[in-house]
C-alpha cells in the first residue's frame, strides 16, 4: 500500500465549477498535510497547508482534514483555466523525520 | 518569504562527464534540503536528504557515489551527478524546509534543473 494516494485524473471541470481533490494516507499518526500546485515542466509550489482537523480557507482555496478517515482534500472554487496543473498531496509521516511522502498527484484540466 | 534558487536551469553535457547543480536558500538558512528526480509525466522521487554538516541520507536504489551531495553551508547544497548517462537525464529539483517561524515540514522547491545527457 502506498504512503499517499491520489486519483491520477485527469480530472476536467468547466471554468467557474468547483474542483475537488481527494487525498487518502495511510500512517495514521500523520499529523502534517500539504498540497502542491505543479505546472508542466515546473517545480512544486506549495498553495496550501493543513494541521487539524476541518477545513481551513484560503482565497479560492479550501483544505480539508479527517484524520479519522485519513482523508485531506483541496476545493477550488471558481475554477480558472490557469488552475490547470498537477496537483500534489503531501503527507509528513509520524516517525519525526522532516521527509515529505507525496502522492502521484491528480492532473486537473479547467475547460475554458 | 522562503526562496530557493537553483542553478543551472538547464544543462546538456556528454556521456561520461559530471554535472553539479546548486540549490540555495536565498532569504533563510536551511539545515536540511531534499533531491527529488522527476521523469515526465511521473511523480517526484525523493532521493536524498541533505543536512547542513554531516552525510547525506540516500534513498533506497539511490547510488551515493553516483550522485554525490555536498551540504557545506546552511544556505547552500550541492548536487554532482558523476559519470552521467542518458538514463540519468532529467528533471532534478531541490526543496529546503522553511524558515523557522512557519509552520513545520513545509518545503519549498527550487525551480528545478533540467538535464540531458547525450
């Protein structure tokens, strides 16, 4: 079983819709979760960051935690074609090493 | 901020020859930095974990006298790929843990170096 899994996409949504991203871990412990925006041929860009559970806001943005699931997702709203990227979900595992475990990441494509 | 610089951005060389890249943390010291390798349309590969002062952290599968990483200074790591390949092209990004003050494991990547063994 993988670290940190994520739906591959590609995911497309007309422009003005609501994305919604999903992110399953597995190490329970796990208590810092991040995403990452990557355009093609770029470097990962950090966009959100989420340490408790709920929801946590940020523009266009919105980062969702259940640690009882071990599910964290990201909600962009008014979607823009811009936001067509890779996306990555990042998970910092329990052990106290500072590593990140990434998922493969969801291809999302905003349809003009 | 947390920026980090890499250099180059791209490089070409031949077959048998050896290439450093540079990763630096431009407004913050870094006592670790991390190497991934991407290939397209792949996902990130982390393969070594760099801290300030002592030996690098490989990654299993990863040779450690093939990619040599050097970390002499808390804003600067170091990546030399010995005796390149073609197989070993592509695309190399680093990341440092952000300043103190923000929130934990955060990391922030460089723009990545693009390399083509030919």
């Amino acid at each position: 079983q993988k670290e940190v899994e994520q739906n591959s996409g590609p995911l497309s949504v007309p422009e003005g819709a609501i994305a919604s991203l999903n992110c399953t871990y597995s190490d329970r412990g796990s208590q810092s979760f991040f995403w990452y925006r990557q355009y093609s041929g770029k470097s990962p860009e950090l966009i959100m960051s989420i340490y408790s559970n709920g929801d946590k806001e940020d523009g266009r943005f919105t980062a969702q935690l259940n640690k009882a699931s071990q599910y964290v997702s990201l909600l962009i709203r008014d979607s823009q074609p811009s936001d067509s990227a890779t996306y990555l979900c990042a998970v910092n595992p329990r052990t106290g090493a500072n590593n990140l475990f990434f998922g493969t990441g969801t291809r999302l494509t905003v349809i003009p | 901020g947390a920026v980090v610089s890499q250099h180059p951005s791209w490089v070409i060389c031949k077959s048998g020859t050896s290439v450093k890249i540079e990763c630096r943390s431009l407004d913050f010291q870094a006592t670790t930095m991390f190497w991934y390798r991407q290939f397209p349309k792949q996902s990130l590969m982390l393969m070594a974990t760099s801290n300030e002062g002592s030996k690098a952290t490989y990654e299993q599968g990863v040779e450690k006298d093939k990619f040599l990483i050097n970390h002499a200074s808390l804003t600067l790591s170091t990546l030399t790929v010995t005796s390149a390949h073609p197989e070993d092209s592509s695309f190399y990004i680093c990341s440092a843990i952000g300043p103190p003050g923000l929130s934990s494991y955060e990391q922030y990547f460089g723009p990545g170096t693009r390399l083509t063994v030919t």
